[in-house]
C-alpha cells in the first residue's frame, strides 16, 4: 500500500499547504542568512539522512554541497552557523480531527521512518530536536486507519541520546522502543534533558533493572499508553520532576508509596491502569500537586482525611473505581483550589 501512495501524484488541493511550508522554509533561511554551514554538521546531517526512509522526499533540499543551514528542517545559530534544531516533525495543515483523508494520508505519508544514525553526534550544539515522529497522541487517537507496522524509527539503543549533551527536549513518542533497553539508563543520567515524551513506544517493564544514580534533571516525563506493570525505583530519584503520566499502562497491585519522594511533583496521571490497593497516605504528602487522577483503576478503601494536605490541588480525578468506599471526609474544605473533581 505504501509504494502504491508513494508514486501517485499528489493531490492538487495540497498546494496551499506546499506553498505553506515554502514560507516556513523562506522565514527560516532569512533568519540564517548571516550564517554558513559548517562542514562537518553537513556530513552528519546527510549521513543522518541516509539512514532515514523518507517516502515523501521531504528531505529533497538536503543535497551534498548545499548550505545545510537553508536545508528544509534545519535551524542553525545565526552567527555561529551550528546547527540548533531540527523539526522534522510531519505538518498537517489543518490538525483537525475533520481534515480530509487525503491530508491524513499526506500527513502520514510525510513521516520519516528508518534509523536513528549516530553520526548526530556530531551536532554538539544540538538544543532541540523536537520529534522526528512527534506523534500528538490527542491527534492519532482520531485517526481512522493507524499502520504502525515497519516504516518507523525504531532504534535498538539510545547511545546517541548520551552524545547529545545540550538536548533540553527529546520526543520520540510513537517510535518503536521495544528494542532500545537502555532508554533509561541514558535518559536518567543525561546532564541537561528536561523534558522527556516516550508515549506509546512499546516499552515495558525491564527485566533486569540497574538502579541509576539519576543526574535529577527531568522535570517533565510522558510514559503513557506504554506496557509497564510496575514503576522503576529510578523514577524517585528524580527528585526536580514536576509532571509525570504513566496513563494507559498495565500498573498493577499497590500505588507505590515513594510517589512521595518526589516532592515537587505537581502534576501525577495514573488513568487507566490495574492499580488495586488503597490510596497510600505518603501521596498525600505531595502539597505542590496540582493535577491528580488514577481514575479508572480499581483502587480500593476509603478516603483518607489526609487529602485536606493536597492544598494545591485544582483537579482531583478518581472516576471509575469501584471499590473506592465510605464517606467524604470533611477535610475536603480544605482544598481552597480545587476547580474540578469527580468521584463518579
Ligand atoms: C542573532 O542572535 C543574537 C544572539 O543570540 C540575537 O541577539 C539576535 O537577535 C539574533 N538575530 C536574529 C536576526 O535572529
Ligand atoms: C550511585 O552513587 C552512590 C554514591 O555516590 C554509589 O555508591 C553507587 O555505587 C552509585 N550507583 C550506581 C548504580 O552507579
Ligand atoms: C524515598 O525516600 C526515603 C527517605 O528519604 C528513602 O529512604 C528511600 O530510599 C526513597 N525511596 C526511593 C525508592 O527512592
Ligand atoms: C491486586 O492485584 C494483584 C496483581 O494483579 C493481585 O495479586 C492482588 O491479589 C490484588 N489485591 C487485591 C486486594 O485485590
Ligand atoms: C497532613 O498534615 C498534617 C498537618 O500538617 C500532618 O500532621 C500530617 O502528617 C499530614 N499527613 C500526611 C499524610 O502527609
Ligand atoms: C485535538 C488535538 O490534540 N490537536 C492537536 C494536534 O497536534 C497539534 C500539533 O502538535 C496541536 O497543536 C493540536 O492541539
């Protein structure tokens, strides 16, 4: 099916979002243009590229020779010429849930798949690389067809993420992980990453855990829609991290009791998991979190008193939990912020 699409001709009503990305590109080369390509990131950009299947050609501007600071994609600083940033990201022109097929099918056909080569390695100045797959996942849950068979990356190790030593933001949320065992390893130890997104990457529970001495810089981690059945002890060690959603995984058994080790925590998402214990009191210790819901889970017992100390809460989700029992302790009162909360 997909060389079928790849050859047909595209669609005429897909200029305007052509000719908008041409103006993307010409904005961005005005930006660049005191700046000159420096040799070496030029190679490793072509030596990246050819590592990557790229049915759309949308890479077609990056060609041997070329300034690779005017390359489609490219960001470069604009005195230094270093490559800053790479968006790859697939564009669709109206991300709407409504858009028409054939912009979906653009959409999809404009991914990049293939391989991860190391040689951006050599982009030192590297500060953001903003998904080469970023899959909004608000977005692909409205999808009517999803193939996520073959034409995506899927790197067998994250040894190129520990050569990226400025990265501040890494989305590979949609990419295939199930093979790259050393994610947290890397991601945990990594001197500058704050924000991390593995959403809906295949990853699970690792079966021979390393406690990692974590450098404490995540402060935001996406693992939803993943298959972890337990939370690795590394995660509280990290103890900068602010958001952390583990929603549509396989959690089962007890809530963790460290959750309240990581005390900055201001926003905590266990949607949709198998957790089956009652709410342990040390959550209740998080008093900068701001964002709370496990539900759909099968959490049981009552509700302690001790939620009167979420005094930051503004949304409190414990929907769809059936064994959940008892009274509303009074102590709610407390929660001056709260805006939303459901306990259906
Ligand atoms: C170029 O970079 C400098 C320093 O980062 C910044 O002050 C300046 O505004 C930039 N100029 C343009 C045109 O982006
Ligand atoms: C973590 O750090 C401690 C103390 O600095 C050290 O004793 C321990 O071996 C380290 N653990 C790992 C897994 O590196
Ligand atoms: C949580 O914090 C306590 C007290 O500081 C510490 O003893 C414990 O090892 C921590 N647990 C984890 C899993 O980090
Ligand atoms: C909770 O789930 C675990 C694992 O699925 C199971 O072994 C345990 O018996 C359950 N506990 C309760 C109280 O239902
Ligand atoms: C709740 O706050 C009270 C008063 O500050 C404190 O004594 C109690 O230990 C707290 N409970 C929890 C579970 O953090
Ligand atoms: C409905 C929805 O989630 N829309 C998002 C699709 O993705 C774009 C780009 O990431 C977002 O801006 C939209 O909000």
């Amino acid at each position: 099916m997909a060389i079928a699409t790849m050859t047909a001709p595209l669609p005429i009503s897909l200029f305007p979002f052509l000719l908008l990305n041409a103006a993307i590109c010409f904005t961005i080369c005005d930006a660049n243009s005191n700046a000159r390509c420096i040799q070496s990131e030029r190679e490793a950009l072509l030596k990246f590229k050819n590592h990557l299947i790229d049915p759309s050609n949308r890479l077609s501007s990056w060609v041997e020779g070329g300034d690779c600071c005017e390359w489609i994609g490219v960001v470069c600083h604009n005195s230094t010429g270093h490559v800053h940033q790479l968006n790859l990201a697939p564009t669709l022109s109206e991300p709407d849930e409504f858009a028409p097929c054939f912009e979906w099918e653009a959409y999809e056909r404009s991914k990049l798949g293939g391989k991860i080569n190391p040689s951006l390695l050599e982009l030192k100045h590297l500060t953001g690389f903003p998904a080469v797959i970023p899959h909004n996942l608000g977005n692909l849950s409205k999808l009517h067809y999803l193939d996520l068979g073959g034409n995506y990356l899927k790197p067998k190790s994250f040894q190129w993420v520990s050569g990226l030593s400025s990265l501040l933001y890494l989305d590979l949320s949609g990419a295939d992980l199930s093979k790259a065992n050393d994610w947290l390893q890397v991601t945990f130890k990594h001197p500058s990453l704050l924000e991390l997104r593995l959403s809906n990457c295949g990853l699970e529970d690792d079966p021979s855990p390393v406690s990692v001495n974590s450098t404490k810089s995540l402060v935001i981690l996406d693992l939803s829609g993943n298959g972890f059945s337990s939370v690795s002890k590394s995660i509280f060690s990290l103890h900068s991290l602010m958001s952390f959603d583990l929603s549509e995984n396989s959690l089962e058994g007890a809530i963790p009791y460290y959750f309240g080790n990581i005390s900055f925590l201001e926003v905590l998402d266990l949607t949709l998991n198998h957790l089956n214990s009652s709410i342990p009191n040390s959550l209740y210790s998080l008093n900068r979190l701001q964002f709370l819901s496990r539900s759909e889970n099968q959490l049981q017992g009552t509700i302690s008193r001790a939620i009167g100390n979420l005094s930051s809460i503004t949304h409190l989700d414990l929907c769809s939990n059936f064994m959940l029992e008892g009274r509303l302790p009074t102590s709610l009162e407390y929660l001056c912020k709260l805006k939303e909360m459901d306990l259906s």
